[in-house]
C-alpha cells in the first residue's frame, strides 16, 4: 500500500484514452489487459453431497 | 577443511529424443564439439524410460523433496510420440506418487505440435515451451529445416493453439536465442505478439576458445541488445516475465534468481540422455567433447552418484568457487559468474569470468540504475489506483458506494481494453471477412463518435455485466480462427451453440446500437439476428415471427440493420421494417409500429427491472451472452414467473436493508443484474457469480425472500472479490505458473467445507464469501424465532470455524503478496471482531 493511502493496481485507466486510440495501444499492453480481463476463478470439482452454493470453493 | 554438502537436485532434463527434424545451425547439441548424440538410442528405450522413473522417485524420497521439475527434452522430444511420452509421464506420476509433487513440461522446436498433442498434454498436465527467436526474419536466421526451408509459420501455428482458451493453461512461455544482428525491439514486439506467460532471452553458448560473434570494435554488444528490450519492456509496465530481467531485479533485492545463468544459488539440474547417462548441464556440449559426462547412468547409480560428480559438485560453491576476478566484483552477487558453460577456457578450465562478463556487467548495471517505477506507466497512461480506505473496506467483506464505484470505474477500462482488442482482432484477422469487417468498422465508428460526444451515455452501456463475457468469447474464437480452427468452431460448438463467428463479431454492433438510443443520438449499424431475434443488451430484443409461407429449411436471415433517428429506433430485417419509440424503449415500455406489408410479425420483449425501494434492479434473461455461469440459464420467464421474482426480491432486499445493512450499499451501487437460471435439484438452492460478468448474479428462484437475500450477498461477495483480483495481485502468481503446477497437491490447499483440495484463489474467493454468510447468520440467529433461530445459529458456528480456518491458512500460506497480505489481515480483522481478535 502506498504511503498516500492510495493501492497501486495492474490495470491501465483507459478511462481518458479515446475509444478510438485504445486498439492502437502496444500489443503488449492489450494483451497485458486481455489476459486479465479472459482470467477465470479456477473452478473446483462439484463436491457430491454438498447442499450448498457455499461448497463450490 | 569440509566436505562439500551434496547437492540437492531437484530438475530432471530427460532426453527423450535424440534427434531433431530442424537443423538450426545455433544448436548447441549437434553443433559444439560434443557430438556424443551420435552414439546414443534415437529415442528413450522403455527400460531406460522404467529405470529413470525409480531413479527419481527414489532420490526424491531420500531427499525429501517438496516438488520436483521434469522437462521433457532433446533433440526434439515431440518425436518420441505421444505413446512414449505417456508412459513416461504416467511413470513418474504413478512412482512420485505420496512422495512429492511433480511438474512436467516439455520443451519443443513446436514444429509439429498439433491438436491431438496438446489434448495429450492437457490430460496429462505437461505444460508446453516452445522456441522461437522473434519474427519470421529473425526466426529463419537459424531454424531452419535441413534444405533451409522456414520453420516459422509451423511455429506459429503451434502457438497459436497454446494461445485457445482450450490449451492456453499449458502455455508456459517462449524461448528465444539471441542474435544481435535481429533488431532488439522488433524481436521483443514479435514475441509479445504471441501473448507469453514468459519469455526467456538465451545468450548463444560460448565460451573463451568460442567466443560469442560480435562486430569490429563491440564489447558488450549482447547487453545492449538486452538493455533496448529491458527498457521497453518498462515502458510497457512489465507485461510478460523475462526471466533474465525478473531474475536481475530479484536478485538486487535480495530474491532468488530464476536461472542458472544468474546468481549464486547452487545449481539443481541433472540431464538424463536417452542411453540413461546422468550428465551435467547440458549447455557444457560446447566446451569440449565429453564435457557433460559424469561417467554414471540409471541402471548402475543411483541419482545422489551423479550429484557427487566433481564438475556438479563445482555448481554448489555460491561466490567461493568463482574466481578471483569474479569475486572481487561489485555485482558478483547478482551475476554470479554468469553461466558455468560460458566461462570456460581450454588452458584454465572454468576457473574464468564468464565470456559474457562485460555484457553481464553493463546489464547488471544498467538495470540497478533503473529499476521499474509504477508498473503500468504506458505512454503516459496511468494505472488505476484503488483509495486504501475503500480497499480495505472490501477487503473486510463489506465496501461501500465509494469503494464499488472504483471498481466498477476499473472495470469500464476493462471493457474498453477488451472493445478495443475484439476491434484490432477482427479487422487483422484473414479469418473474418471483407464485408464483416466492414461492419465492424462503421459500429465502431460510432461507438468513438459516442465516446467523444456522449460519453455517459457509452460509459452506461459498457456497465453490462455480459459485454465482457461477449468480448472474451470473440477473443478465444478468433484466436482459434488464427491456428486454424475453422473459424473456431471447435470453441462455438463446445459453448453448445452452432453461432458462425461473423454472428458474435456482430454484436458490436448491437452495443453500439444501444449506446446510440441511450446518448439519442443518430446512428446506423448492421447486427446480427441471434436465435431468431435482434437483440440490444440491456434493453431487450424484437423477436421475429416465421414468415407465412417459409418452408422449413429456409434460411432466416442473419443480419438486420438498427437506424437510429430522432426520436426512434427503425430495425429492418430483409424487406420487413419495425419502429420503437426512443423515450418508451429507454423507460422499458416501448411501442412497436410495424410498417404495412410486412411479411412476418415481431414483438419486442424489454429486458424487466424489479424494483425496491432504494435499488431497481435489470432481471435479465435475454442476452445472448448471459449464458456464462456455472447453471445453465432459464429462457425467457412469463410474467407470472416475473412478478413472482419481483415479489421475492423486494421482501429479500427490505430483510438487507433492515437486517444486513452494512452490504446494501454495495449492492446497490455495484449489482448490474440478476439472471434466472434453471432450477437446481429438490432441496438445492442454486445460484453463482462469473468472473467475466461483473455485477451480475445468478440464482434459481429460491422459495423465500430470506434465501435470496442470502444468495445475493454471497454471490456479491465473488463478484467484488473477482473485481478485486482483476486489478490487484493478492497472491504470487509465479506459485501457480511457473515454479509449482497448480494441478500438483503441494500448491493445493484443503478448504475446511470441502474434502478435496484446491487452488489458493479457490481458498480465497471461498473465505471470502464464508465472511458474509457468517455475519448474514450471525444476524439471523438474532432475528429469527423457534427452529429456525436454532438452525442459524448452528449455521453461524459451522460458517465462522470455516470462514477463521481459512483465514489462518491462507495468513500461512506463504504466497500471499503484500497486498494479499493486507488484505487478509482486514479479512482476519472482521471473522475475529474486537474483542475476540487473535493475536
């Protein structure tokens, strides 16, 4: 954490970046933000027996 | 004086295959002075295959080893086939088992990697490294066939296929051996091109009777070449590890290094030829002929033989077996000498500096000097940044209006950054054509348009949930386009639908339809019609009758082109045309008019909002893409079954508001919608949050108000938790990539309400929503009466034990960052509430 209180993340804001210059950015900086945004939760096995949404992790 | 310790070893290179079917004249193992392959089996007979196995098992045992690595190797291990690999991974599965973990890789020239070897590495869980040395020009400079042809587009095929959702978790990174004559950057470009967990930068063996090539004049050439990608690869904020960089920065921070070609730490490889010679690291082929051998091999020795061996024995000595040039230097900590190979020199053996040395130096150097700043300043772009007060206000479970507006404001550059890759995917790929592409050219014009004149209007259409999920889905079937996967059909047909891809590359149009009518602005774009209806996210669909007289097998059409004018919205499909009403579209009751002579009827169905008091809320079971979480999705609910929900969710979030108050904010703030999905079995609520549908949450309708006000603050609870690792980094994500398979039980923890093991994040994301469902029990127990005031409290026992168990572990997991660590400490803070806190 950083000392101004502020958290630091990986993620560009790409909130200023015109739309239309966003495909332009570095492959390497789309693909940074791609591979983030394909992540998935690694899904567990269903666990027989369980009665509860709560089990699935 | 002491005896030197034996050396712990704990990665195994076996040489499976012999031979290679390229000939890159770099190749330190047909082209050095050790030409000893000639005399070796062509591939791993199965004796030597049985023997290798309990020569492993057995030293891990002795040793005690947590984990060890098993690369498959060459020649070209691929040529050993899929038969022979089998046997020798489910060898080593069968004999480590109870004995420690096991990673397998493999590491290939890639050429004739095709689906069926990665199905074969997927079941088995070998992760995949692959050879390349930049674009095609720097790649044809050195691997080439025998008669010279390009090994490139083969290359790049098989890339492409480790690049599919279906293979992309065994895509463990690049090899790449450096030529100064390539250019630097475009190397790196190419490289990043391809997406890599990793990319590893190789120096060409040499040593001080071969040196390295370099040009009149250079010294240090090599570190040149490495310090122009070191400084793009910062100006791009890190986006793949390269290992010699990751390495460098580890090390001058007091880390371990990554490779044996840095640092101190004592070298732990040991090579197992196809003979069943154990030798050394197999780079010292281009010393001398014979200089590898330790002269002990699987079938007389047993592995501790070969770690006694002189020349293995000498890779142990940190700083003291280094010479004396090297130890009087200031960077030698983190050099270490470089390379053992490189420093050879016929009249002194490997008492040298490396071959490298003023390369290493300067590198070294250069990059203590500038070490990375912020890690994602892209051109003058920023990082988002997360308020420590808001985060730690999530990370304690709850998270108010301020915190989940942060988050949904990163996921608004996340959607962009997808809308803008889905964009330059498409219109670069040969497998999307001419007039789709053209399609998708003018939706995005005017989605730019909209973003630079009505960008509330954009910034609300790019809040729904299922746009990120879209893009995904359009990413992962282009990629599968590109390797060849006619037009990714396998990706289409395994999400269990027949959708072509022209049809989900055409939704962007639709979302630029719809950001359109909310900015009311004038706009024309072409989207696809989507079983039978044309769709606008988040508001809803007209969907179109059967024309009268249409015989069975005629083809609906599969497109339709939505004008928007002043105030309407006109959908033509074929010669048919409709007009909604802009202000009853927005408001959710519009008026259709068809246009006389119309062939075929149409009704439009609006995406339905259920509504409470201090939160309305889209129920959406329409969107073509809702389909992404764990429960299949309910079709289109009457009104009946509507207003029922309607009527559990207004009683389910009046017990939130009065009940569970510290959650409603956030829900408020952050929940984008609720998707019916089908009903669970008797007795089972169902409901789940998608990783790539921010905001949404999905339930079967429970029986009562409480249930769902339950589900919806645990499924929140995945969505913000989701929201947060999308943007931070909670726990090393080396753990699970690089150094430990995640599929290897020492990496696996047991979650107390589960009897198997999982992942840390699993772990995670499972504490996380156990936080919630104790305080929501916590709370019920109090509120309720009779049996049911009894069975929330005993709920609230079980949930808290767990939810404060899991805490412990992950708080001791030891792969937590500083961020996770912080993290879980407001974790712990809110399962052991003051004065309850343990120390």
């Amino acid at each position: 954490m950083r000392s101004t209180d502020e958290v630091s993340t990986v993620l560009l804001d790409l909130r200023a970046v015109p739309l239309e210059k966003v495909p332009t950015l570095s492959p390497a900086a789309l693909g940074r933000m791609v591979r983030r945004a394909r992540t998935e939760t690694p899904a567990p096995a269903p666990v027989a027996g369980f009665n509860s949404a709560l089990s699935r992790y | 004086m002491s005896r030197p310790p034996v050396p712990r070893l704990s990665q195994f290179i076996l040489k499976v295959h012999s031979r290679c079917d390229l000939a890159c004249d770099h190749c330190y193992v047909y082209e050095g002075p050790d030409q000893s392959w000639h005399g070796r089996p062509v591939a791993m007979p199965d004796e030597v295959i049985t023997r290798t196995v309990q020569r492993i098992a057995e030293y891990a045992r002795s040793s005690r080893l947590g984990t060890v690595q098993v690369v498959l190797h060459g020649g070209e291990p691929l040529l050993a086939g899929r038969p022979r690999l089998y046997r020798i991974a489910t060898g080593l599965r069968s004999a480590l088992r109870g004995v420690c973990g096991l990673d397998l890789m493999i590491h290939t020239n890639g050429v004739i990697l095709d689906e069926k070897f990665c199905e074969f590495f997927a079941e088995q869980g070998i992760r995949i490294g692959i050879s390349i040395d930049g674009d095609r020009a720097a790649n044809d400079r050195h691997r080439r066939y025998a008669d010279g042809r390009s090994s490139y587009d083969r290359v790049l095929r098989a890339i492409g296929l480790l690049r599919t959702a279906r293979f992309r978790h065994l895509y463990a990174g690049l090899l790449c051996t450096i030529d100064v004559t390539n250019d630097p950057v475009r190397v790196y470009q190419a490289l990043m091109q391809l997406e890599p967990p990793q990319i590893d930068f190789l120096l060409p063996h040499a040593t001080w009777d071969h040196p390295p090539a370099r040009g009149p004049g250079a010294d240090a050439e090599y570190a040149d070449w490495l310090i122009a990608i070191y400084q793009q690869w910062l100006a791009e904020g890190r986006p793949a590890q390269i290992r010699t960089f990751d390495s460098i920065l580890s090390l001058l921070g007091g880390g371990p290094s990554f490779t044996e070609a840095l640092g101190l730490d004592p070298a732990h490889v040991l090579v197992i030829e196809t003979d069943g010679s154990y030798e050394q690291v197999d780079s010292l082929k281009v010393a001398f002929e014979g200089a590898p051998g330790t002269g002990t091999n699987v079938f007389a020795d047993p592995i501790d033989a070969a770690a006694r061996h002189p020349g293995v024995v000498a890779r142990q000595q940190g700083q003291a077996g280094l010479g004396q040039t090297c130890q009087a230097c200031p960077v030698v900590t983190t050099c270490g000498g470089g390379l053992y190979t490189h420093r050879y020199r016929g009249a002194s053996g490997f008492d040298n500096p490396s071959v490298y040395c003023t390369d290493l130096f300067k590198l070294i150097s250069h990059v203590s000097r500038r070490p990375p700043g912020r890690p994602d300043a892209v051109a003058g772009t920023p990082a988002h940044v997360l308020s420590g007060p808001g985060f730690r206000s999530l990370a304690g479970g709850f998270g108010g209006t301020a915190a989940l507006t942060e988050l949904i404001e990163t996921q608004r550059s996340l959607v962009r950054g997808l809308l803008g890759a889905v964009y330059q995917k498409a219109t670069n790929s040969p497998a999307v054509s001419a007039s789709v592409q053209a399609s998708l050219r003018r939706a995005w014009s005017v989605l730019a348009d909209l973003d630079r004149q009505h960008p509330a209007a954009l910034a609300a259409t790019l809040r729904h949930p299922y746009l990120r999920a879209w893009a995904v889905r359009c990413l992962d079937r282009l990629d599968a386009a590109t390797a060849g996967d006619a037009e990714g059909a396998g990706d289409a047909e395994a999400a269990g639908d027949d959708r072509p891809l022209p049809a989900d590359l055409g939704h962007l149009g639709a979302i630029a339809a719809t950001a359109a009518i909310r900015a009311r602005a004038a706009a024309g774009v072409t989207v696809p019609v989507l079983g039978g209806a044309v769709h606008l996210p988040a508001l809803g669909r007209l969907v179109l009758g059967a024309p009268p007289g249409r015989w069975p097998d005629e083809e609906e059409p599969g497109t339709a082109t939505i004008s928007v004018i002043s105030n309407a919205v006109i959908i033509r499909v074929g010669d048919d045309c409709w007009t909604l009403g802009l202000t009853g579209l927005l408001a959710g009751v519009p008026d259709l008019t068809a246009s006389p002579g119309n062939a075929r009827v149409a009704g439009w169905q609006p995406v339905r909002v259920l509504s409470a008091p201090g939160i309305s809320l889209p129920l959406d079971d329409i969107d073509p893409y809702r389909d992404c979480h764990e429960w299949p999705v309910a079709p289109r609910l009457s009104d009946t079954e509507f207003a029922r929900w309607d009527h559990t969710f207004a009683a389910a979030w009046q017990l939130i508001q009065r009940d569970h108050a510290a959650y409603a904010p956030a829900l408020a703030a952050g929940l984008a919608a609720l998707v019916p999905v089908g009903p669970g079995q008797p007795g089972r609520d169902v409901s789940a949050a998608a990783r790539q549908a921010f905001g949404a949450v999905a339930a079967a309708r429970p029986s009562d108000p409480v249930t769902l006000a339950l589900l919806l603050i645990h499924e929140f609870q995945h969505v913000k938790l989701g929201a947060v690792l999308d943007v931070c980094d909670l726990y090393d994500p080396a753990d699970g990539r690089f150094f430990h398979a995640p599929w290897e039980d020492d990496r696996l923890f047991h979650a107390p309400w589960r009897e198997d093991k999982n992942q840390l994040e699993s772990l995670l994301q499972g504490a996380y929503a156990h936080l919630a469902v104790t305080d929501f029990w916590r709370v019920r127990r109090q509120t309720a009466a009779g049996p049911a005031a009894s069975e929330a409290a005993s709920r609230f026992e079980l949930c808290r034990a767990h939810s404060r168990e899991a805490i412990k572990m992950l708080a001791n997991s030891g792969s937590l960052t500083p961020l996770g660590v912080a993290f879980v400490a407001e974790m712990r803070h809110s399962a052991w509430p003051r004065p309850e806190r343990i120390g």
